[in-house]
C-alpha cells in the first residue's frame, strides 16, 4: 500500500461503490461525507514514508506510487492540502443531506475530488492537465443532467477548460526546453504566454470568465458552489507548483505584471457586474470571479515577500461559499432567485435571507466577517507596491459590498407586519453554524493561520516560509 494508492486509488473505488449503492439519496451523502472525513482524519496522522504497525504485521506507507511508467507522489509536506480537501469535500457532501442535489452527487463528488488529488499528485506535471479535464468532464453530467439539455453555460464552461488543456501541454513541453537552453529568448517568451493562457482560462481570468455567472444561473447553486471551490483549489496549487519547479518564470517580471494585471481587472469587474446584477445564483458566479483575482494579486504581491495570504484566503472562501451555495439552494425549492421577488424574505425565510447577505459581505470584505483580515492586509500590501492597483481592487470589493446592502434592503422591505416563518430547523442550525464561523474567522483569524501556513511546505522554494 502507498499514501497515492490510499488517497487516490481507494476513493475512486468508493465513488464505483456508492454509484451502485445506496439507492436512498441522503444514505449515499452520509456515505460520502463519513468517508471524506475518515479520509481527513487519517491524512492527518497518516505515517507517510514511515508506515504503521497492525498488530504483528508492520505495513510501509510510501510516498510514491508509479503505474504505467507516471509516478504518483504525495509526500508529507501534502498532508494539509489532503485535510483541506477531503474536510470541506465531507462539508457538502453532509450539506447536501438538506438539499434536493441528485443522490449521483456522492459518487460523482468523490471521483472527481480523487482525480483533482491525483493531478497534483502526478509527475510529470504535463498529465496533470489531462486528470483536471477529465475531473471536469466528470462534473458534466452533474450541472447538466442527461434528461435535460445543455445550456449554454455548461458548454462554455466545457469548452473553456477543455481549452486550457493544450496550452498547458505546451507550455509544460516549452519550460523543459528552456530548462536545457536557459539563454533562449523566444522560448522563455512562448513559456510564459503558454503558461499565462492556460491558467488564465482555467480560472477564468478577464476575459474567459463569461461561463461562471452563468453556469451558476442555469445549475443547482449547491452543485455549482462545490465546482467553485474544490477546482480552484487544485488550480492554484499546480499553479504554485509549476512556480516552484521552475525558478526563473518565479523571477519573470512579465508573468508576475501580467498575474497582477489580470488580478485587478477580475476584482474589479466582477465587483461592479455584481452591484447591478439582479440574479443570485449569478452573483456567486462573480464571487467565484472575484476571489480568484484576489488569490492571483496575493501570489504577485508574494515575489517580495510571502505566500502566506494566499494562504489566509482560502479558508474564507471555502465557507462563504459553502454556506452561500446552501443557503441558495435552499431558497431555491420554494423562491425563485430573481432579486425583485424576494421583497421581504426576512419575514419568511430570515435564516436563509441572513446567510446570503452575510456570505457576500464576508467575501466583499466587510469588517468583522471572514473575509476582512486577509483582504486589508492585502490591499495594504499591494499599495506598497501600486497604490493604483490597491484602489482599483478595492472598488471591487465595494462593487460586493453594494451587492450585499441591496439585497438586505430588498429583504427587509416589505409593507406587511405578518411573519410567517416556513424553514427547515436542521437548516437553520446549520447555517446558523456557519454564521458564527464566518464571524469567528472575522474576529479571530490567528487560530487557522499556522494550519493554513502548512498549505505552503511543499512550495519551499517560493513560499517563504
């Protein structure tokens, strides 16, 4: 047994079980949810490279595991990016329990959350391309179920990962080249636009970004949330691998302008679409977009520091947009989630109103709430460096910021004094959870800032740390 084999062999082999069995929708998630969360536990104890003792029997745990001659490896220092997936993965599957989401989600979920290990896993890093689209390809089916026909959301959203993969495969073949011929201009150059245009549309930089607000508005929000949040994930860390693996595009001055760059339009853009848009499913389409350009302004703001706020905006994003999916897909079996029609909801629905406003406030940066911390201590950073780009990001978190006051005006507004309250208990003592935690984040950030530093031992040539 290996850690690759326990880790990305062994859920591929739940996801077949849970396929086929249980039939009963909220079986299969509690299935799902249990086996992430087992899987979490164990990564976090897991001997890798030492092995552990079964009553007389002394089992070896190595990192890498080699089939078809591509090397697996999942070291040590891949021990938290293990308990961050698999914890958060556990979250929705448990989320899901509440919700209406296809019982195909547990089984779907898992294999795609093992094919996303794997692509950080794999060497060389050429194949990781393919393992993410085919990670995609997986998540089809899911946002776009067979008895009904694609909108065009779901094929933009194919089509632009699946464009992402050549330039990958490109660029991957171009960095060897100049690893051999360091002095190669034109190469160096062609690396760079490569490597910028397959990241770029894979995590929908400006102006590959139209499929996320909408793919939100045409899927189940909980299913689209999930998308938005284990796929960047995974994104970035190959990111920040090929970074580290290849020292001089860390030193590229164009690849660090042009992550800056790309950062600040996203921020920007999406801030001011999400102020005016009238749909709400669509807005976490824009938060998908603007915390993606936050992470790309952390790592070019890092070349002279760290990678540690990087670091810090994860946690908050993966809350917010847990408890906002829920929140929305909840909302979603009896509302529709045009904003003009939800005059009111906080005497009907307060829980679920309450959630969503405080989940785009705490992503806009909103003080007290999760995402403050790290998104001051950022802007601050990068005002060091261009207080023009400071202010320019900043008008996109103000863009999120009116986007969350508009919808709390519009909740709130209502002519009748009647209350009349139709949530689900268990609903709301989950998000009710989920609230004090995007509180609690807000006011005490320190209590997850080693964990979330641990994210960055395996990028030791980069991370600063």
């Amino acid at each position: 047994m290996s850690a690759p084999f326990l880790f990305i062999g062994l859920p591929l082999i739940v996801a077949i079980l849970l396929w086929y069995y249980p039939q009963n929708r909220i079986h299969a998630f509690l299935a799902a949810g249990f086996f992430c969360l087992g899987m979490m536990v164990f990564a976090s104890v897991a001997p890798i490279d030492r092995g552990f003792a079964l009553g007389p029997l002394s089992i070896p745990l190595p990192s890498v595991f080699i089939i078809f001659g591509r090397r697996f490896i999942l070291a040590a220092n891949s021990r938290t990016f293990l308990m961050l997936i698999f914890f958060f993965s556990s979250a929705w599957f448990f989320a899901a329990c509440l919700t209406h989401a296809q019982r195909t989600f547990a089984a779907v979920g898992i294999a795609v959350v093992s094919l996303l290990i794997a692509a950080t896993a794999v060497e060389p890093f050429l194949y990781s391309s393919l393992l993410i689209e085919t990670a995609v390809l997986f998540t089809v089916p899911l946002l776009a179920p067979l008895s009904k026909k694609p909108r065009k959301g779901i094929l933009r959203y194919l089509i632009f990962q699946t464009l992402a993969v050549p330039f990958i495969l490109l660029a991957g073949w171009a960095s060897s080249e100049v690893e051999i011929n360091p002095t190669n201009e034109p190469l160096i150059l062609q690396t760079v636009v490569f490597l910028g245009l397959g990241f770029a549309i894979w995590l929908a930089v400006f102006p590959f970004y139209t499929w996320a607000p909408m793919l939100a508005g045409e899927t189940y929000p909980l299913l689209a949330g999930f998308v938005f949040s284990i796929f960047p994930l995974v994104v970035f860390n190959n990111l920040l691998d090929y970074l580290n693996t290849y020292g001089w595009l860390w030193n590229n001055a164009m690849l660090i302008t042009s992550l800056q760059i790309s950062g600040v339009i996203m921020v920007a853009s999406a801030g001011l679409w999400a102020a005016f848009e009238k749909n709400l499913a669509r807005m976490l389409g824009y938060a998908f977009i603007l915390e993606n350009g936050f992470s790309l302004l952390a790592i070019s703001a890092a070349r002279d520091s760290d990678l540690k706020l990087f670091a810090f905006l994860i946690l908050p994003r993966m809350i917010g947009f847990l408890f906002w999916s829920l929140a929305l897909s909840l909302l979603k079996e009896s509302n529709s989630l045009e904003l003009d029609k939800l005059s009111g909801l906080f005497r009907s629905k307060p829980t679920y109103a309450i959630m969503i406003v405080i989940c785009c406030l705490s992503i806009g940066g909103f003080p007290l709430l999760a995402g403050f911390p790290v998104q001051s201590a950022l802007l601050a950073k990068i005002a060091q460096q261009s207080v023009t780009v400071a202010g320019i990001s900043l008008l996109g978190s103000v863009g999120m910021l009116v986007a969350g006051f508009r919808m709390m005006a519009i909740f709130v507004n209502n002519n009748s004094e009647e209350w009349i309250f139709s949530e689900n208990r268990i609903s709301m003592i989950v998000l009710g959870v989920g609230l004090l935690l995007l509180i609690g984040l807000g006011l005490f950030p320190q209590l997850f800032s080693a964990s979330m530093t641990n994210l960055l031992q395996a990028f030791g040539k980069i991370a600063g740390i």
